[in-house]
C-alpha cells in the first residue's frame, strides 16, 4: 500500500503546486517562473539524493543515458511547464489543469508503437472519454474566456499534455536503468542551466523575474518544492514500488484536487462543461494507465 499512498499524495501536491504557480505568476512570465521554481526543487532533490546516498549513480553514468535523460528533460519540463504555466495565466487552474493532465491521450500511442505496449478496449474507451472531455472544456472557454487569451491558453494546455506524455514515456524507459530518487534529482539538474541561460538572454524574462515581489518568490518556491520536488519524487518512488496500472489512475486523480482547490482557495468558478470534463479525463486516464 506505500506505493499506492505516496502516488495519491503525488496527485495532490501537484494540484496544490498549481494553486501556488497560479498566485505567484501576477509579475513573472511563465519561462521565468519555471526558472525560479526550478531553483529550491533542484536544492531539495539534491539534498533528498544525499541523505538517501543516490549521489553515487553519477559514476555508472553512461553518455547515451545522460543525454536521454537532458532531452527528456527539455521537452517534459523545460517546454511542457512553460506551456502549462501559460495555460494557467490565460485560463486558470480549473482548465488549465484538466487539459494539460490528459497527456494519456497522447502517451497511447507512444506507449504501442515504441514501448511496444498492448492495446485495448480499456484504452479506446479512455481515449474516447479524454476526445469528449477536451471538447467539453474547449466548448467552456468560447463562452467564458472568448478572444485570443482564451485561444492561447487552451492551446498551451494542450502543447503541455503532449510534451509531458513524450516526457512520461521516456522517463519510464529510463526506469528501468536509473534509481527514481536519483532521476528525479538529475533531470532538474541538466535543466537548470538551460532555463538559467534562456533567462539571463531574454530580457522580457529576466525582467519579469526581477520585478517579482518576494511574496511571488515565496509562492513559486514553496510550489516548486512541493509539485517538483517533493511531488515528483514519490510518484516516481511509488512507480517503483507498485504496479503501474495501479498507482497511474491514482496520480490521475491531480484534476480533482486542482479543481477543488481553485473553487475554495482561487475563487475559481467552474461551469458545468469543465466539471463533467475534470470527471470524464480522471475516469479515461485510469482506463489509458499502463497495465502488467
């Protein structure tokens, strides 16, 4: 039961990181608020990878492994949660986080053709189930969030739910060779410098980032910390531990908790289309998680 627990407390701190990016995002622009979370996450996973002695995987690194890791890392996170702190700024977290969190729709056919995984009538029906429920969000915005910002943000969602399926199935490969509390440590740490770079270059960035207010600091980290950090590394650990057709419609339960938290804490007001969609995008990605 550890692997199932620490998959469902994965699903809720990303669901609360949201709440935090959400509220801190009011000065930075979304690559410059990846930055700076990206920060206190890597100091943490650092310090979790030393005192649980990982540190050491860095001597039977291979080259081909490493740059797996750098180029799974660039689209899942350096491009994936760009996208979806777009998403969030333009939509918010009630719909930002139901589309970017249907990356299983994408991730089927990546997981046939090149995981060589089965297909069937489990995965059609959830397939089916995700179609609906992105057109049932989609159909919200035209009436709530009508223009270009409305257009934008679905759109980056979307962009967000692709890259982290190409990111789930690259890192599930790398799994098999690699500890999970050390890969949760080492892809943030190939990261970093990429966003670091990006930042210092753009100065729409790197001004966003310094007129941040250090409440806005504060919210980023303690997001990045709990979402990346803390949340990233159990599920990873839980992925380990249990079986995946067990703990993945476990961590599909992120939606719920996002769209929980936006209405209680965030004074978010979801229609009945992106309701009906959080339920049906939990129920598909249950039926589209890995089995075996």
């Amino acid at each position: 039961m550890f692997g199932e627990t620490l998959a469902l407390l994965a699903a809720f701190c990303w669901a609360a990181g949201a709440g935090f990016y959400k509220r801190s995002m009011r000065s930075v622009n979304p690559i410059g608020l990846n930055f700076i979370r990206s920060i206190p996450a890597t100091f943490f996973l650092f310090l979790m990878a030393l005192i649980f002695g990982k540190l050491n995987s860095f001597t039977s690194l291979e080259p081909v492994v490493i740059g797996q890791v750098i180029g799974a890392s660039i689209i899942s996170w350096l491009f994936g949660d760009t996208f979806y702190f777009l998403g969030l700024k333009s939509i918010g977290v009630s719909r930002t986080v139901p589309i970017a969190y249907s990356y299983p729709l994408f991730l089927l056919p990546i997981s046939i053709w090149f995981l060589v995984e089965p297909f069937s009538y489990e995965t059609l029906l959830g397939t089916l189930l995700i179609v609906a429920a992105i057109w049932l969000i989609s159909r919200s915005l035209s009436s709530e969030d009508s223009g270009r910002t409305g257009r934008i943000g679905f759109m980056a969602s979307l962009l967000a739910s692709i890259c982290w399926a190409i990111g789930v199935a690259s890192f599930k490969y790398l799994m098999t060779s690699i500890d999970p509390i050390f890969l949760a440590f080492f892809r943030m740490l190939v990261l970093l410098p990429f966003l670091g770079l990006y930042s210092m270059l753009s100065s729409d960035t790197r001004k966003s980032i310094l007129g941040m207010r250090k409440e806005e600091m504060l919210l980023a980290t303690i997001g990045g910390v709990l979402a990346v950090g803390f949340g990233d590394m159990i599920y990873l650990i839980g992925l380990d531990l249990a079986r995946a057709n067990i703990v993945g419609p476990l961590s599909a339960t992120t939606p719920i908790f996002a769209g929980i938290i936006a209405a209680i804490r965030l004074r978010e007001k979801p229609s009945f289309e992106t309701i009906l969609g959080i339920i049906l995008i939990t129920i598909g990605a249950a039926l589209l998680s890995p089995h075996g």
